[in-house]
C-alpha cells in the first residue's frame, strides 16, 4: 500500500475515534459525571477500542490473529501512555480555568483534549508504522 494511502488511512480511523472519544469526553464531563482527568480516561478508552481494530485491519493491512506480544501489549501500553498524558494535560487546562462556568470549561477541556491527540497522533503512526504494525521482515528473501 502506498503510504500516502496508509498515513489517510490512518488519519481518517483517527477521525473517527477521536470522534467517538471528544462525544464521550463532553457527555461524561459536561454532564458531571466525572472532572476532567477522569472524562479524559474514559474518553480515551472509548476511542482505544475501535482504533485498534482500524490500524490493525483497515490502515496496515493486518490478517489473521492478533500476536498478544508483538501487537495487543504494546498497542495497549501506547494507548494507556497517550491516556496519561492527555488526562494529565486536560486535568492542568481545568485547573487553569476553574473560575471559568462549568459549559465554558467542558469547551475549553475538550479543546485542550484534541490539542493533545493532535500532538499523540503524529507519533503514534510513527511508532505504529515502524514498529506495532510494521510488516514481518524475517520471513523476506533478500534479493540478492
């Protein structure tokens, strides 16, 4: 697959569960269910689910099952890293606003939530494309 193709690909499967994970992160803290670090984990879960199944299948190309140790671990490991850090982020932006009404902090806290998975997403299709999902060279015959 031609990367250009990959990386929109994975963009577009981005899209999708940020989407998912920005609905569930103003319902939960908007709602007052949960403050912000905790809306931001339950955000993130929400997203992490669907995205694995969209890199693994649709953006590389990945068949078969999954290899608990090569895939499911560390894709796991990133997702709770990127949750971390974000719930950490969104969790400073709230305390920077607390003054600010409860509906203005949900925008604000949502913001700073997609302006953090912006930053996570870049690096997360490096670590995906050259590592996580990255074809199995030891099976390849060296043209020689």
């Amino acid at each position: 697959m031609p990367h250009w193709l990959r990386f929109s690909r994975y963009t577009i499967g981005s899209i999708i569960c940020f989407g998912i994970s920005e609905l569930v992160f103003i319902i939960v803290f908007g709602s007052h269910l949960l403050g912000a670090r905790g809306a931001s984990i339950v955000a993130s879960i929400a997203g992490v689910i669907p995205g694995y199944f969209l890199n693994r299948t649709w953006t590389w190309g990945r068949k078969g099952k999954s290899d608990f140790w090569r895939e499911v671990l560390p894709y796991w490991t990133t997702a709770l890293v990127s949750t971390a850090i974000a719930a950490l982020f969104t969790g400073w932006v709230n305390s920077a606003f607390s003054a600010q009404s409860q509906m203005s902090r949900t925008f604000i806290d949502a913001a700073a939530y997609m302006a953090i998975y912006g930053v996570i997403f870049i690096g997360k299709y490096i670590l995906f494309h050259t590592w996580l999902f990255a074809p199995d060279r030891t099976n390849e015959v060296d043209p020689v």
